[in-house]
C-alpha cells in the first residue's frame, strides 16, 4: 500500500512539473537603468583677469615742523580706476598678484593747528592718482573666494601753504581683506577694505605769521573701501 502511495506522489509531482513547464513563461526582465549621478564642477578660479573697481578713501593727513606747529588733518574722498590680476588655484587654495591705477579724489579744505598757528590762510593735503601691486592668498569655497593681501602702494601728495602747491610722488605699503564671488562662468564681483600709508613727504614753508622758510614734514594714510567686477580669461 506504501509503495503505491509514494509511486503516486511521484506521479503527481512529475505531471505538475510537465504541465508547468508546457505554460507560457514571463517575458525576460530588462536590465535595471541607473541614472548617472550629476557632479556639478567646482569654480576654477585660475586665469588672468582685467577689470573696474571703485569706492571711497578716507584717511588723515599728519603735519609735522621743527617747531610747536603741529597737527593732523582729516582727508577723504571717492577713488575710481582699473584692476589687472592673475590667480593660480591648487586645491581651495588661490595664490595671485594684482594691480590696479585709480583717480582719487581724496583731499582736505579745512586748516588745522599748524595752519592757524603760523598765520596760513590755508593749508590743504591731495591725492589724486593711487595705485597698488599686491599679493593676494585666499581660500576658496567654490565659487565664493576669501582673500587676504598685501604689497606696495604709489600715488601722489600734494601739499598747499596759503595757495602754493607741492607734488611729490610717494611709496609706500597696503594690506587688506576682501571677499570676491564669481557670479558667471568669467565674471566675478568682489568687496574689499585697504589700509594704505604713502609715507613722509618734507617740503619747505616760507609763509605766515613764523615766516621761514621752515621744513613740514607731512604724511598721508587711507583707509579704502572698495567694490570691483572683474572678467577672467581661462586656461
């Protein structure tokens, strides 16, 4: 009787694996697609660049005699001009030299002590050209720059007593922070402050109440705040 059992359980079991084999079968699965995984490219900051920049000096002009006449002026003023640059990038790290000519309009048009004191009718301190050539190291955070910079400074001083001017061209040095962000593909934006110190100018008065001639040593500093747009030639 068990064998005739089992026999039938094997019967069965085969007339099942017939029938399901003579059924239609699935068609077979297309292979699953995996989109590709967009990686947006970092800004490269690289390349040599020309641009515009402008902004607003203001700073203090100090005079300074043998004497008791001695005082310091307030001159301010807006500056406009031209910027050439060129960064290297390795890694977030951007290393470049910039500079930049600009028309300054800083100056004073009001006496100090020095002035009332020796019996001047006046006595004015000007800039009217600035330029810079400075190192800039920056970190980059894609297409957002953080720099510090440094260098040297050039730019005239002119000097009044009673209405008779001096020119000296002096050299000095700048440093300074800024931030600049690249809002195209070759053009980038930036903001930045500048403390620049054009030095000592001596000039000679004969003039006023103290007659003379005497010597005047007189100094110039700024404080420059500054925005630019700049256009990048890449590799």
């Amino acid at each position: 009787m068990k064998r005739i059992v089992v026999a039938g359980i094997f019967a069965l079991a085969a007339a099942g694996g017939a029938f399901a084999a003579d059924l239609p079968q699935p068609p077979p699965q297309a292979p699953v697609a995996y989109a590709p995984v967009t990686v947006l490219p970092v800004y490269n900051w690289g390349g040599i660049y020309v641009g515009i920049n402008g902004g607003w000096g203001f700073g203090t002009s100090k005079w300074t005699t043998p004497g008791p006449f001695s005082g310091s002026l307030s001159a301010n003023g807006g500056v406009v001009g031209g910027t050439l640059g060129a960064n290297f990038q390795a890694n977030q790290f951007v290393f470049g030299v910039e500079g930049d000519i600009d028309y300054s309009g800083i100056n004073n048009s009001t006496s100090n002590t020095i002035c009332a004191t020796a019996g001047l009718t006046g006595c004015q301190t000007g800039n009217t050209w600035l330029g810079t050539l400075r190192g800039r190291v920056g970190y980059a955070w894609d297409r957002v720059l953080f720099y510090g910079t440094g260098g040297a400074v050039f730019g005239n001083m002119q000097t009044t007593f009673n209405g008779v001017g001096t020119t000296n061209t002096q050299i000095g040095w700048t440093a300074g922070l800024g931030v600049e962000f690249a809002f195209a593909d070759n053009w980038t934006a930036k903001v930045e402050y500048l403390y620049a110190d054009l030095g000592t100018a001596n000039v000679t008065c004969a003039c006023g109440a103290v007659g003379g001639p005497f010597p005047v040593s007189v100094g110039l500093t700024d404080n420059l705040v500054r925005v630019g747009v700049n256009y990048k030639f890449n590799y």
